[in-house]
C-alpha cells in the first residue's frame, strides 16, 4: 500500500504542478493579438505533465521510500522528524533538477539558474505534502474500516 500511495502522488502531484502552470502561462481569448500563435491550454498542460510524471516516478518514489526508512530508525518526535523530512524532500529536488539539468545541457552555467532549482525544491515539497495527505486520508479510512 506505501508504495501505491507514493505512485499516486506522484500522478496527484503531476497533475496539480501541470494544471498550476498550464493556467498561469495560457493567455486568455480577450487578450490575444490577431495573427499571432499562442499555445493553448491543453499544449500547456500535457508536456509538463509528462515530464513531471516520469521524473517523479523514476526518482521521487524511489527518493522517498529511502527517506522514509532513515527516518523511521530515528528517535526524534515526530515534529522534528516531519521537518527533516521535508527538507530532505526539498534537497532532494534541488538534487534532482541540478542532475536533469545536467544531463540536458551538459553541465554548462546556462542549465544552472537558481530559479529553476527552486521549482525543484518547490515541486519535490508538494510531493512531499500530497503523500502526507493520502496517507492520513488511506490510514484514516483503514481505521474506520476497523471499527
């Protein structure tokens, strides 16, 4: 079940992230200009989506279950246990964009602008918040499964 809840973040987590950016990048029909080509909202949404989704499955669910485990042997209450792990999720986004970006553009300064490896800390907080969330909603419904 953990890792059916990490899968569906990952896809909860793309879909928010894609929707969030589709709509802020689209220009609305009012205010387009005459013969000029604008991207819709479905372009907008589709490819981040698509990226989004690979990168979390292939590196953020793999991330988390490793997180976890660390954490889990740590005897530290459960606040400072929960803020360690968010800003190990966020230096794990950092870490992710900064090889992505590596690997697409070759290591070159251009790849590394500190606004695109705050989207990935950005982004890896979200999955991070989505997780916590589905996994109160999955256990919250087990225990009333229970009872």
């Amino acid at each position: 079940m953990n890792v059916f809840i990490r899968v569906a973040s990952s896809f909860l987590s793309s879909l928010l992230i894609s929707f969030t950016l589709a709509y802020i990048n689209t220009v609305p029909e009012s205010e387009r200009v005459p013969n000029t080509y604008y991207i819709s909202f479905s372009d907008n949404f589709i490819a981040p989506f698509i990226f989004l989704l690979l990168i979390y499955i292939v590196v953020a669910v793999l991330y988390s279950i490793e997180v976890d485990n660390k954490l889990r042997t740590m005897k530290v209450s459960a606040f400072i246990r929960e803020m360690i792990a968010a800003l190990l999720y966020i230096a794990g986004g950092f870490i992710t964009v900064f090889i992505f970006f590596g690997l697409l553009t070759g290591l070159s300064y251009k790849g590394f602008e500190i606004g695109t490896i705050l989207y990935g800390g950005a982004f890896a907080l979200v999955y991070y918040v989505v997780i916590r969330m589905l996994q109160f909603v999955c256990y919250t419904y087990i225990q009333k499964q229970r009872k």
